[in-house]
C-alpha cells in the first residue's frame, strides 16, 4: 500500500515503522488506499531544525530573487495542474474540475506573493522632526506553521504558505491527515521551482503534533483552518504560548433572497453553492431564506427540479455535479443530521439519504437533500451540518433575515438576492458576517483582498492573504534616525521627546 511520508529538508522523510499510521480513503469507492505517517514531537523538532537553519540566508535573500522562485512555483503548479486536481480529487472525492479550482483560487495567492517586493516596502517619512527622518520596514517572523482542513486540500495551505514563504519565513504545514499527498506534491514543486531545501516542510498528524507545534518555542507563529471548537483550542493555546495566531473556524452561511430577486439566475447561484463539492465548503450556502410566503414558494417550486436534476458521481465523471462526501463517519453525521431535521419537525422535501452509485456502492455517495420550514430553534439550523443539505428558513420581513444570518452564532458568509441596490446596501451596512455577496453565492475574496469571518467562524485579527497575509506574517519595525550635524550639543532632556 502507498505509503504518505513527511517532507522535511527537500526530501521525504520516515521514522520507521513503528511510527503511528493512519489511513487514507478514496471516497469514490470507500475503500483505504494509502496509509499516512503520523508524526510525534521528535518529527516535528526535525522539522523546525531544518526550517531553521534555512530562514535567515532566504530571508537574506533580495525580495525579487524570492519573487522569482514563486513565479516559477506558480507556473509548475500550471503544469502540473491535471496531476494534481486527480489526486487532491481521489482523496478529497471532488469531481476533477472542482479540484482544479481548488488549485486555482490557491494559484491565485501564489500569483499575490509574486509582488512581495512590492507588499514589503515599508513607508518613510522624511523631516518628521529637526533632522529626524522615521522609516518602518516589514520583517519575517522566522519560522511558521499552518494547520489546514481537508476540504480545499491545495487552496488553504497556499491561502498560508505562498505569503509565509515570499515574506522570507520558513513555513511547516500540517495538511488534513485525511488528504495530505496534495500538500507534499505542492512542496516538491516548491522545490524543483528552486525554494532552498527547509523553507516549506510538511509533517503530517493529528492533535499530537498540533500541540507540539502550537507549544514549541521556535514556531512563532500559526495559521490554523478547519472547525470552529478546534480553531478556538488551537488558538487559545498558540496564544498563551506567545504565538501570532490566526484561527478561522466552521461556516452557516445564509442566502437571502429579496421578492425581486431574479429567481431562474439565484436558483441557478443557490444550486452550485448549496450542493458543489457536496456542500464541504466553509463558504457553501446551506441556508436560503426566501422574504415573504411568495417569495418562499416560488423559490420552492424552483428549487425542486433543479435539485432533482442534480448528477451525484465520481471525481473523474465529467458530468457529475459533485461527488462523495470525504469519509464513511462523515456521510453517518450527515444521514443522522437529516434525521435529526425530520425529528425537529422540519419539512424533508427531497430525502437524499440511501442513494447508491451504480457499480460504486461502497462509495460515500448522498443524493441532495432538502429541507423546508427550518426554523431558528432547531439544532440543524443552529449547526453546521457540511454536506449536501439545503435548509429552507422562511422570514416575514427583510429585517427579520438580516437578523437571522447575524444572530447565527457563526458569520463566515452571506449572500443577498435582488435588484434592489438600497436594500443590498442596507444589507451590507448592517449584516454582523465578514464576507458578503451581492448577487454571488460564495463571496470568496480575490487574493489581493483578505478572507476571513466573524464570530465563531474566526480567531484572531488578521485574515487570510491580502494585506492580511502579509501583515499576519511579517512584523514591523519602526525606526526614528537621527544623523549628526555636528554644532553644539543639544541639552540633556528627561521628558518624553515631543515634536511641537
Ligand atoms: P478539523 O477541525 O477536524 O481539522 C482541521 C485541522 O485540525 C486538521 O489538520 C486536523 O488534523 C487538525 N485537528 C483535528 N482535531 C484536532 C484537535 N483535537 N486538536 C488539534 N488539531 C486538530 O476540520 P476538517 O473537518 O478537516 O475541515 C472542515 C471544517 O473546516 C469545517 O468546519 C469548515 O467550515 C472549516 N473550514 C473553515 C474555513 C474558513 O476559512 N473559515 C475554510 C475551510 C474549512
């Protein structure tokens, strides 16, 4: 069986064979196919040692050098783009094309972090006092870490690695345990793009070397992504460690729809977002709410054949809408999740459960199901189910659903349908979610922008990429400078230095 190793120091790296294992699934046909090393603290000290002693010559290194080794990353991950979306896919379970938007929405950070030279100039300002100039630069941090989820196996460690890297860090990734081979790929390719050995190692694991990571003194400072409990322990710890932390968490993302909302294209929008990649997305849309009866059953009446109409498959059909969810224990908390919706007395419109692909019944298939007359109460509505399950919330008043997306304990995203450009604006004014779409279901920022949610759906201050990601991972410095004129010596003061 494949064996998944660490790569630290350009190569990989194994600590025999009595190191702890877990496995690796095709999704497709639920059958294990590869088994991943798991590392302990020793592994981890391996890895911080080579990071180490790489940092300071690469940080040495003139920002336009480091810019052209992204640029060459960037274009072999181009390269290798087909390679790499079928094995992200045969481990995640994404169709193909998905994954290769994975790999793209990552690409485009690598593309940002092409400008460090640029994103690094400090700011100077001359004569800010008798013969004082004051200039503040950006400097890196030394070595960082990043923990990712298994939903976007490519795009959330470059969201982290591409500006770690570029701002002259040293950067180890601790990629899902569920679908670490796309991490380790994208590491070599770092490598053959002339990245020094030990400025990008991946260790794989679980909670054991999360927490050597978050405890270890060298490590200064951590970008974690995956579920919102975990997310606030590892930033809680990372923090009282002394670590910079950035710590985004789950996802409930509600999709408003405004009775003059153009129905046929927010159908069409709802139906990628709800059901894409199986609903395992932090900016899916797993809650519409439709303003007023009308609205919701016109909606409704839409919303059905569309769904019937969707194509569950695997990763490699190219006709597939989306394909099996990531685990056998994740499509059992997502059947018990639907039972739970009926249970609460929620409307199950479309039962998605007990669905089985043809010639791949051991696959973690679920067929897409729907839900209406969700209400606020219910604890399917209160959590994050991600999967293929779309939530119909009815609310009387446009009021009453901007109140329902920012008294949901999470606020990753939201989405507002219609024409109505005062009501949109009201909406975004008011809406307590960090990311908000206007007529565009998953409102994702473009890499030169940041990401990043409210409430429970992130800790800590800066976002991801953007200015974030560049202020997240470097540190300033300020510097007030004097030169000597010569002339007399201006008298000793013991007052706090002020400019008048
Ligand atoms: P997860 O929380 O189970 O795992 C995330 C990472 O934490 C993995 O690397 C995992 O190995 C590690 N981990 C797991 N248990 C741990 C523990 N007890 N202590 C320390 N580390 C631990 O998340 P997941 O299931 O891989 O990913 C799905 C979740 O991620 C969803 O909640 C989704 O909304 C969220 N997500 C959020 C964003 C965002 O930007 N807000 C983006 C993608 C995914």
């Amino acid at each position: 069986m494949r064996a998944i190793s660490h790569f630290i120091d350009g190569s990989s790296v194994s600590a025999g064979p009595q190191a702890r294992r877990g496995d690796v699934y095709d999704p497709n046909i639920g059958r294990q196919q590869a088994w991943v090393e798991l590392a302990d603290a020793a592994m981890l000290e391996r890895a911080v040692a080579s990071a180490k002693a790489a940092q300071p010559a690469w940080a040495a290194m003139n920002p336009q050098r480091r810019a052209r080794v992204m640029f060459e990353f960037k274009r072999l991950i181009e390269a290798n783009m087909d390679a790499l979306a079928h094995l992200l896919a045969s481990e995640h379970g994404k169709v193909v094309s998905d994954a290769k938007g994975d790999i793209q929405r990552g690409l485009d950070v690598v593309e940002f972090a092409c400008g460090v030279p640029h994103l690094m100039k400090g700011e100077y300002t001359e004569g800010a006092g008798p013969g004082i100039d004051v200039y503040s630069l950006r400097q890196p941090l030394g070595v960082a870490a990043g923990i990712t989820p298994f939903n976007f196996p490519a795009m959330i460690p470059l969201w982290m690695l591409a500006p770690a890297i570029a701002c002259g860090n040293a950067f180890i990734l601790k990629p899902s345990e569920r679908d670490p081979s796309t991490g380790v790929r994208l590491a070599e390719l770092a490598i053959e793009a002339g990245l020094p050995p030990g400025i990008l190692n991946v260790v794989h694991g679980d909670k054991v070397v999360v927490d050597a990571i978050l405890d270890h003194p060298d490590i200064k400072a951590v970008s974690f992504v995956g579920s919102s409990d975990i997310a606030q322990q590892v930033y809680a710890r990372g923090a009282a460690a002394g670590k910079r932390m950035q710590c985004m968490g789950g996802a409930k993302n509600h999709g408003i729809v405004l009775p003059d909302a153009d129905l046929d294209q927010t159908v069409a929008d709802i139906m990628g977002a709800a059901y894409g990649s199986a609903g395992e997305r932090c900016m899916a849309l797993p809650v519409v709410v439709p303003v007023g009866e009308a609205t919701a059953e016109a909606l409704r009446a839409k919303l059905i054949p569309a769904i019937e109409a969707l194509r569950v498959g695997v990763s490699t059909d190219a006709e597939a809408h989306y394909g099996p969810v990531v685990s056998a224990a994740h499509k059992a908390k997502i059947e018990q999740y639907i039972q739970m919706g009926v249970d609460e007395g929620a409307e199950l419109v479309i039962d998605g459960r007990g669905f089985k692909l043809q010639g791949h019944e051991d696959g973690y298939f679920l067929a897409p199901t729907l839900f209406d007359r969700v209400t606020p109460d219910m604890q399917t509505y209160q959590d994050e189910i991600f999967g293929p399950v779309l939530q119909i919330v009815r609310a009387p008043t446009v009021e009453a659903a901007i109140d329902l997306a920012s008294k949901h304990q999470y606020g990753n995203g939201v989405a507002i349908f219609t024409r109505n450009g005062d009501a949109a604006r009201e909406f975004v004014s008011q809406v307590e979610v960090g990311m908000v779409g206007i007529n565009v279901p998953i409102p994702v920022p473009v890499s030169y922008h940041s990401f990043g949610g409210w409430k429970r759906s992130g800790f800590g201050d800066l976002n991801q990429y953007g200015m974030d990601g560049i202020r997240f991972f470097t540190r300033t410095k300020t510097v007030t400078a004097r030169w000597p004129k010569g002339g007399p010596v201006t008298d000793q003061s013991f007052v706090i230095p002020t400019l008048r």
